[in-house]
C-alpha cells in the first residue's frame, strides 16, 4: 500500500499534526517558563547565598577559637594534619577546597600556609587547575 | 588435507561477493572524510572501521557476527539495542552544554521546534513509499539530525533498521555544510540575512541550576518517553553547572561518553552486515534521510520569517536552520552564511542556542512518536 | 483527534498526582542541600535528580520505568540490585584510603568495632517494630554509615528497600554535623574532650603492603560474605600502596569510581518511585535510621570512656563517634568537638584511624547478617 | 548458641583445608614478584590478589563465588568467560602500538609467524599427553605468549581450564628474562648474534593510516575467527594514527584498558578456586607452558637463521625470539643479548618489529584453531 | 589415549601442519602488502594532502571577507566568540583546532587574539598539550 | 507480631549477640595482628630491599659493557632509541622509569641524555608528575 492511502491507512496524518502540536506546544510551554526564571532566580537568590556567607562565618568561629600556633608552619606537620582533609575530595583537589576544610578544622594562618606548601613543593600541580601531594 | 579445504571454505577469499567489497568501500570511504575532510571525526571514523569489521565475510553460527548471541560483537552491541549507549553520550552532552545563550533568548527555542516538522514529513513521506509505521517514524526521526535519539528510537521501533538509519543520520550530519548554505539561501533575502541580533544578556548562576531540573520536568512530563535522553541529559548539564561535582561532571564529559561513542560508533558501523544492509529499503531511506534535513532546514527557516511578520524585533532567519541541531554544525554554517551576508554579522551564539532547542525538540519527537507506536 | 486525547491521558500532567508533587519535591530538596549546602554533594545531587527522573508520571508496561524490564533505566540498575557499584566503588575508595594512622595505633579498631552496635541495635528495633528479619537487618546496617554497603546488603536481602534505605542512609551521612555533636558533648566530660593523643609513630611501607592482604584474609575468613565488599577495597587499596602501578590505582579511585557513584546515585534515586517509596515502611525507615546513627555514635563514645577505664593510657572517647565512618564527615566533627574543648587539640588522624576501621567493621556486619539471613 | 555454632562452621577458619593455604601462598608470590620483583606488576598484582580472593574458603551455594550465578564475582567474570575483556585490552593496546618499525622492514613479520609454531608443537605434544584437541588447543596458544589471546582462546574452547592457562602464560610472560637468554645463546653464535641490523627508512602518515586497514582485512579474512581480537586491535591503532579523534585514542590507551586490565587480572585470579585449580592437569598446564615458551623461541630463532641461508642480506637471528611478542619483556631481552655480543648493536626497534608481528600472528593462530575445533 | 596414537587419532598432524602453513601463508600475504604500501601511500599521498589545502583556503576565504574588527581585542568579547566554537570539542582542545575554528569563524587576526588570551590566562593548558578556557 | 516478642520469634537476641560478638572479635584480632606487623615487616624488610640492589646491579651491567657512544647524544637518535622502551608504559611515564629502563638498554650517560631530552622539550609534561614524548 502506498501513496496517500498508506498514510490515511496508518492514521499517519493525525500522528504528525498532533506531534508537530505537541512538540510545538512543548518547547513553547519550555521558553516561556524560561523566560520568566529569572524572577525564580532573584527570588531564590537568597537561598543559595546563604551559602557564601554560612561558609565565611565558618571561616570566622574557629579562626576565633584558634590560638595562634607558630610550629604549625612547620611544613612537615602542616601537612600531617591537612593530607587527611584531602582524602575526601580524591587524589587531586582543588586549592578552595583544601583551604575551606583548614579553616573549618581551625589551622592559624592558612593562606600563608597553603601558599608555603606550594613554594615548598609539598603541594603540586595535578593539571586542569588541581593539586596533589608530593609524593 | 579436507582439514585444509574446509578451512580455506571458511575463509574471507572464499566466502566473499561482491556486496562484501562494496561495504568494505563504503567504510573505507567513511575513514578517508574522517580523516583527509575532518567530517565529523568522531562518528565517521569509529563507524567506517566498524563498517569493516561487520563486513569481513565468516561462516554464521559460529559465534562471531554481530548478530549471533554470545559474539563480542553482540554484547557491545547489545549497549546500541538495549538504548543504553545514546542515554550515556546524552550525559556527557549534557555535562559539555551551555544553556546561557538559549536562557537569555528563550524565544529562540520555537526555531528548535520548527525545525523538527522535518521528521514528520518525512514520517507521512516514508509511509507514503510504503514503509511501515514503526519504520517510517524510525526514518522520520532522522530530520531531528541527532545520531543517538535516531539510535535510540529505532532501536526501540525497528531494529533491523538501525544500521542503514545510523549510518543516513550520521552521513548526513556530515554532509551539512554543503546541504544547508544553498536552502538558507534560497529562503532567505540577503537583508534577512543581515539582521543583527541583539547583544545576549548575562544569566545568573541560579537560572543554569534551575533549568536543568526545570527543562527535564517540562519535558518529559509532556512527553514521559523521552526520559531516557533527556534525563541523563540533564542530568549531565546539572553536574556541569552546579560546580560541587566537578570531578563526576569531568569523568562524564570525558571517559564516559568517549567510551560509549567508541563502541556506539564501532558496533552500530559492524552492524551494517553486507546481507541485511544493502536492501532496497535502505536506498529509501538514504533518500528520504535527504528530504529530511532538507525539510527540517528550510521549515526551521520559513517559521523564523513568519515570527518576523508577528512581532516587531525581528530576528534573523538563518537561525532556524540551527534548529535542526546537527551539533555544532549547523550552528557554525547558520553563521558562516550570517557573515557571508555581513562581515560583522555574529550569530554564533544565538545559532547554539537553537542548538540546544534542536537537541531537545527531537528527543521530544522521539518521545512522542514512540509512545505513539509502541503498542 | 482520539489519538490527541488518548496521548494527553499518557502524559504526566494527566498522571501526576500529589505524590509524585511530594517526591519532586524531596528530590528538589536534595540536590538544593548538595549545592548550596554542599551536604556530600557527590551523593546528594546524583540521588536527588534521580529521585526528579524516577517520579515523572509515565504510562506503565511501556519499557520506561526502572522496575520494567528493558529500560534504560533498569539495565542502569542492574549495577545495583547485583551488587556491582558498592563493590566497585569500594575499590575506589581502597585505592583512596591511607591506612598508616590505623596502622600506628591498632588499639583504636576496636572503637571501630564498638560503633557498630548501633547495627545490632537497630535490627533488634527493626523485629520489634514488625519489620521481617531480612528487612530489619537492611535496616540495622545504616548504623553502618555507609552507603555502599548500605545497599549492597539491602540488595542481598530487601532488594524492595533499597530506595528508602539507601535514601534514609545518605540523609544521616548528610547530616552527621547536625547528629553527631549533641551526643558527644552529653555522654563525654569537657576533660575527656580535652584528653590528647600521643604523637603517631611512622608506618614502614613493608605494613602498608602487608596490611592489605593480612586485612582481607582475617576479616573474609571470619565473614566469607563481606568478600565482595572488601575484597575489592583491599584490593584497591593495594594497588595504590604497591607503587608498581599508578596508572591502575590511579584509575580506579578516579574514572571507576566517579562511573559507578553516577550511575548508583542515579538509579538508586529513581527507584523511589512514588507509589513503591511512599509507604509507612518508608517512614519505620527514616526513624530507626535517626536511631541507628544515634546509637552507633553513643556506644562507640562510650566504648572508649570503657577502654580508658582499663587501659593506664588514656583514649579520648570523642574518637569513638568517629567508629561509624559516614567517611570522611564523623571525622571532621570529632576534630571539631575536640577543637571547642582545647583549641590545640588536634584528633583528626586518630579519626581517620577510627573511620577506617569503621568501614572494615560494618563491611564485616553487613557479610555477618547476610549469613544469617540469606537462607 | 546453636546459631554461633552454625556461624562458625561457616567461616574461613573452619573450612579452610591446606589446598587453600597452598593457593594463598602462590598468590602472596604472585605479589611478591609484582611489588619486589617489578615483574610485569600491571598484571601479577591484579592476578595474585585476584587468587587471595578467590581462594578464601566460604560456604558453596550462597551466593559468593565466582562460579555461582549472580555472585558479583560472577559478572565480573563474565567479562572473561564472554571474551569481552581481552578485546578490550586489544582495543587499547592497539592505540599504544606503533607499528613504524614493522612496516619499515616487513620482513621481519615472517619471523613472528615462525615463532608460533610452538603453539602447534605444544598442541601436539598436550595431546599426546591425553588432553582433549579442545584442551590441547588452549594450552597450545601459551605459546603465542600473549595473555588475552590466551584467554580469549580458553574462554571459547575449554573455559574450565582459563585458570591454570591465564596462571601460566603470565607467570612465563614475567620469566622471559630467565627463559630466554639461554636458549638464544644455545642456538646462535657470537657473530651472528653481532650481526647489525640496517638503518630504518622514515614511515609516511599514509602507509601507517593504510596498515590498520589493510592489517585486519589480510588477516581477518583469512581467520576470521580472529576478528574479535584484531578488529579491535588494528581499531585502536587506526584512532591513534588518524590523530583526528585524540580523545577517544587517549581514553582508549588509559582508562578502558586499565579498567579492563583491573578487573580481567581479579577475576581470573579468582578463577583459581583451590578445589577447581589443583589438579593434575594444571601441573601438566604449567609443564607444557614451558615447552611453549622454549620452543617459541628457538623456531623464532631457527627460522632467522634458515632466513640467512636464502637472502644475502643478513638479518640477526636473535630478532627471533622477539616472535613470541610477550610485549615488550622478549623485545627488551632480544636487545640486551644483542648488546652483551656487541654493545654498539641496538637491535630494540627491530625487536618491537617482531614483537608486533607475534602478537598478530597469535590472535591469527587463535582463530585458526578456534575455527578447527569450535565444531 | 596418549602419544602418537592420541594425536592421529585427534586429526592432530593435519591441524598442526595446516595451521602451520596458515599463518605463515597469512603473515606472509601481510608482509608483502605492507612492502608495497609505500607505492600505494604515494598515490594516496594527493588525496590526503588536499586536507592541508583545502582547509588553507578555508582560512583564505573568510580572512577576505573579514573587515578589520578592533573591539574584538577586546579579550571577554573575543571568548563570548570563541568558546562556542570548543563547546564540541569536549572540555579541553588542541590550540590548532581553536585556531582552525576561529579561523573558520572569521575573526581577525586570530593568532593575534589567541595568543593574548593565553598570556591573558584566559586559556590555561589542561595537561597533555591541550588547553581549557578558564573558568 | 510486634515488640519483644517478635524479636525472640526470629532468634533477633541471638543474631544481635552473636553478631557483635564476632565483628568484636573480627576487629581485636585484626587489630593484633596489625600490631605485630611491623615485626613481620622487619623481617620482610630483606626482602623487599632486594629489589633495589638488584635494579642498581643492571644499572652497573650494562654500563660497564657500554662503550661511551657520543653520536648518542644526538637527540633524535637517543629517542629513536627511548620511545620503544616507553611503549610498554602507556602513553605517558614517569621519568624514573623511563630511567630504569633505560640504563638496562645499556645507553651511555642516562642521566645526561634524559635531561637534555627535556630541556630539548621532546619530553613534555602530562601532568600528574607524568611525562610523554612530544608527537
Ligand atoms: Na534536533
Ligand atoms: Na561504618
Ligand atoms: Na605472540
């Protein structure tokens, strides 16, 4: 059977005007909604900021707690104390996450600290922007 | 020394004809565009060299074809059958996706839609030849110019003809940049061509992490059938944008859907055996492939000029032809012509953003005519 | 026309109801904690668009649900229902663990052991509650904190609880900084908080070689059905410490293990099907879940207040909340309580110590209580 | 208190008997010659943890071991058993492979076709010792000195025995340096073992982007039983060579092979279930090996020098017992004998040449065989 | 059955001396193949060289119909442009087939461009030669 | 059939005795033994340190019969000679193993040779401490 009979046959007709409605119907409904997130957004802005600001005052509570400790700068137990930290996040880490988990486990100092494992070698480049420990 | 005879008898030499050779060329063919043009690399290599493997002549059933059980062929094959191989490249689509440019100009996404008339056409054009139904949408499929949803929906409704509309789908999309420049160009005056679009405005990190679990919902409960694709696919964008599993989003974009693009691609080529490929049905479907991405172009273009007669910010009616995704193609020639017409004319960016649309109006289409066909 | 209406009633705008709204909601929650809380994002986000893509209304017997044989998604599952990914990604995390500190101070593994009381208790809860024993034994193992052998267990055992237990597991995991500390500071004075541990000695590589092997074949003699858990993250964990192949260890706690928690977050969210997950079960579930990792920190906190009462050389009991793994996350708590009592007061390796010791034991329970119930 | 009773008759403890003892010691062995040794580690360390694994004693029917259904031990084997992974493992090794020094100096290809009569001899010689032609066959191709065409071989003629073979032919791959070296000095004199081998032309892009091509063709035609591990091979190669799809060739060389590599080395090792490995057909196994080796590389040898005799360009005998391929351990031994004759002889490209050219030649006698008894 | 009996009796000699021949046969075939591609590669050579051409003119066009562009320096500007083009190259990409994109996107003087985006830091490598944008 | 009565129905006093019992016991004798490993280790020790001897042995081997080859030194030749040894590695190596192997191929000043090949830039980072052959 061919031809337009086939089609009819088939109820092909129907099949193609519905799906080319629905399809049509279906990425309309789609940009519009889309069209109207970023008031959703601004709404929940709020939301995810809380984020930043819970992380500083992370940040802030043991920084406060933490009596300044100078033979922490020694690299050698620096590193006794962050390596663990890292054993979450796989073999290579981001350099934020590392210094996120020192300061939660409220290490004095550790920008400087971070940045002394880098310069020592103790912290090396992973590619795509990643480190890992010396080995 | 029968010993001997009846292993030469089994051999390649002896069991080969003609077709076999005609495939071998076919795939050899496929390697030299991958290679010599750089057309879609990717797909046409992995799948010219599985057009060789499948075509080396064996004695059947002695567990070596692609299509006999417990064959190496057929367990990785069974990854194109079962569907599971086009939802994992879906993934690592999605975890390389860049939703900004569709979010700052949703209207963008009715060319994504339009462009999808295409498969329909062709669906009524293939019944018309006389193919079945579960077959003709299977073909049809192949307008929406994306190898995996054409994998998945014909795996699903006509398997036997997922060799003969892979390798359409994929020739095609190959050949796009010399199917579409001459339709934009017919379609379009060169004063459309010139129309600038606006400058995009920037999206908030919050909108890319909505989208994804907004644009599956939207989707997919219109049309539950396209879960498959299109919830790995966002899922896979959703890992990308929301930054806190970088590593799952890297591995995603990277192993994985490299691993199933080397399989999906080798096996789908091995499965164009000589005997069930070469058929009369796969030279209809090689022609209505044609018809398809010409249709797809030219109504993606056409809706872009009616949009222009109903509002007043007019936009630029290459971009339709975007709509067919053909990722990144399309997007590249819609703005090769673009700049062709004026040299500081950049639609790039609004061309991906149809992309993008393309992509999940046909997994859409996919859904749709599945549920339609199934029972 | 009827085709129009009959595709409407299959569409999940008509299917939807309020449970499938409740579920798309939860699912929501968690990937909202995985990003802007950062709770384990690598478990939550996964599980939490899971649960999105497992609650879209869909026509059943259409080969798209996750229990329908031949869907995407059930293949996907089959990683888990077989007990594939927890052993997986057990090899992964071998590969990752660092076991010196464990190996410097055997004593603590017996903290390890203690937190897994909660396990028992829990179990007991779970009979009492009217649960059948191989539900309440899947049940018990969230005392374990951990979620691969979570689920490896309830796969073994309840394969039609995996959704709530694996869900109600990675909650608690998720909200150790919520549960844990409370309970530390009740049942530990301010000068036990305060107690240090001495320095560590260093670990020659020769143990960290031994160790691997010695460790799996005392605890698989004593429990053969903790093989598939722990054989593979010995395994792994030998593989990093040999140094004679990084690029297999290297492997394995990257691409393999980044694979494996995709897919198992994925498919373990999607199983929590509206209809199969909302049940009062499910809320038996979630509460013994409260009192499995609440039991599990108190006895291993008061385990070690009990070792100091016999040993000269005193332990910090805090440590023993870091016996219930939740890797890495007690840990860091445990570090922080200490902290809050003497500023210099740093545990966080003898944490360490405990939590691996706490994935050996509760692998080992979840191979103990297999053994009773499997027959 | 019964159930205590009932637990610990189920443990390791209680139904270990000295077969297992005996198994745990040749797996610590296996290790210990990875990790100290350096002996081929990529594969002994898998394969030694694999058989610790394996062989800890455990109540049969449970559910545990890798030759009960639905173990995860079992799917992990499958991968074996099916033949998936060592096809696999050719994929990538193929895109490791340069072939530049083969098709510089194909000549050499013949001396890796020599080097496979020791497959046949030991073919011969295992019957003779009362194997079945299907055994015979497998333990034959230890000759081939390629461990996944050894396995893939066994896996389809006689798969109870892939234990013992796969033990076999790696434990020789890693003693080629005690192996080797003497036969070749026995069979070879001073001078011929200082014999220089020419300067090598430059190999154009083309010739190499041909050779894959080309390669499976010639040789699959001929066996085409061979096609699931050349296909793969020459597949592999051809994505390294084109340089148009780098990603896939990288993941193929990395992450797929060694996620292949992990899990085939585990499983067999763990294949090697006291109960089903120690047998008098093992001890045979493991005593034709040997001859396997041994006369592999004096015919590679032998036939270098018969070469000699008709071509008045001389080429170095000793190439020939890089025949056997054992990649690159025979290459490496080729080159290091070369150099005690003559210490300005470097004879390594020429060796990596014939090491190509066995690994080819063995996957053709696979096939050959595969197709003479599959019947 | 054992020995010689047990082989005869197996069809042992004639799979052993046919397999033999085989893969000789086989390697044989190969061997001469491959001494001859030199030929065929030199016929082929045409054929694969048109590629560098071809693309050479690729560049030629659009550099014609491209005006000079200042603002595009302007580096933000110039990755808007430019990252679309990557998007399908995964998340890390050859300098060349960023240059060959841009190229063929009409940019000006994209060496140029490219050029100061890496010492902008803008492109960073990403491990084995290939290089990501930054993020 | 709820509360203590369910539980002795299933014998859930037992298991929960007898499990804590042996995960008890598991764990206290695993802990001994770890205890004792380090002796064990000691003893090892030999065993383990073999291996660096023995590798330092061929480094001495091949030396001694490799006469000084200065045409060696020529870059091109040196990796001619190095990547096959590499092949073995995978598509990236670290450079002490490209070292090892290259001492036992007998190549006259290793360590020259190696750095000079990275100077040359024909050996190039792949991160993660790795390198590769520059292609
Ligand atoms: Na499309
Ligand atoms: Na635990
Ligand atoms: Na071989």
């Amino acid at each position: 059977m061919y031809g337009f009979e086939a089609i009819s046959a088939h109820n092909g007709w129907a099949m193609a005007i519905t799906g080319v409605l629905i399809v049509m119907a279906g990425l309309a409904i789609l940009a519009f909604v889309i069209s109207q997130l970023h008031k959703v957004a601004t709404l929940l802005e709020s939301g995810f900021n809380k984020q930043p600001n819970q992380t500083s005052e992370i940040k802030a509570r043991p920084q406060a707690s933490a009596v300044p400790k100078p033979p922490v700068l020694d690299l050698g137990e620096a590193r006794r104390h962050l390596e663990p930290l890292t054993a979450g996040l796989g073999d290579s880490f981001e350099l934020q996450h590392l210094y996120k988990l020192a300061n939660s486990s409220a290490l004095p100092h550790v920008h400087l600290l971070i940045r002394s494992l880098r310069e020592a070698g103790v912290i090396i480049p992973a590619g795509d922007g990643r480190f890992t420990w010396q080995h | 020394m029968e010993l001997f005879i009846q292993f030469l008898t089994n051999t390649g030499y002896y069991l080969a004809d003609f077709r076999h050779v005609i495939m071998l060329i076919v795939g050899s063919v496929f390697i030299y565009l991958a290679i010599a043009k750089e057309y879609e690399p990717l797909l046409l290599l992995p799948i010219g060299f599985g057009i060789l493997v499948g075509n080396i002549p064996f004695f059947k059933g002695f567990g070596l074809g692609i299509y006999e059980p417990n064959s190496v062929l057929y367990y990785l094959y069974f990854g194109v059958t079962s569907g599971i191989y086009p939802s994992i490249v879906f993934l690592g689509l999605g975890a390389m996706a860049d939703f900004s440019s569709l979010l700052a100009t949703p209207k963008l996404m009715l060319l994504g839609a339009a462009a999808q008339m295409g498969i329909y056409f062709t669906f009524l054009c293939a019944l018309a030849l006389g193919f079945l139904p579960k077959e003709a949408a299977s073909i049809g499929i192949i307008g929406g110019a994306d190898g995996p949803t054409s994998i998945f929906l014909t795996a699903k409704l006509a398997p036997h003809l997922i060799g003969p509309i892979a390798i359409a789908a994929y020739s095609y999309m190959a050949l796009i940049p010399l199917i579409q420049p001459p339709i934009m160009r017919l379609l379009t005056t060169r004063n459309e061509r010139r129309i600038h679009m606006p400058e995009m405005r920037t999206v908030s990190r919050t909108e890319k992490l909505i989208f994804p679990a907004a644009g599956l919902i939207l989707s997919c409960f219109l049309a539950p059938a396209s879960i498959p694709l299109l919830g790995t696919f966002f899922f896979g964008n959703l890992m990308k944008e929301s930054g806190v599993v970088n590593r799952l989003a890297q591995t995603a974009r990277t192993t994985i859907i490299d691993t199933a693009t080397i399989f999906l691609g080798l096996t789908v080529g091995a499965s164009t055996q000589a005997d069930v490929f070469l058929t009369t049905k796969s030279v209809g479907i090689f022609f209505l492939g044609a018809v398809a991405f010409s249709i797809a172009t030219a109504s993606g273009v056409l809706f872009g000029k009616i949009m222009n007669l109903f509002s007043k910010e007019k936009i630029n009616p290459l971009l339709g032809a975007a709509g067919v995704s053909a990722v990144p193609g399309s997007a590249r020639e819609v703005h090769m012509v673009g700049l062709k017409a004026d040299p500081t004319n950049y639609l790039l960016m609004h061309a991906v953003a149809c992309n993008s649309s393309g992509v999940i109006g046909s997994a859409i289409c996919a859904g749709i005519l599945w549920s339609f066909l199934v029972k």
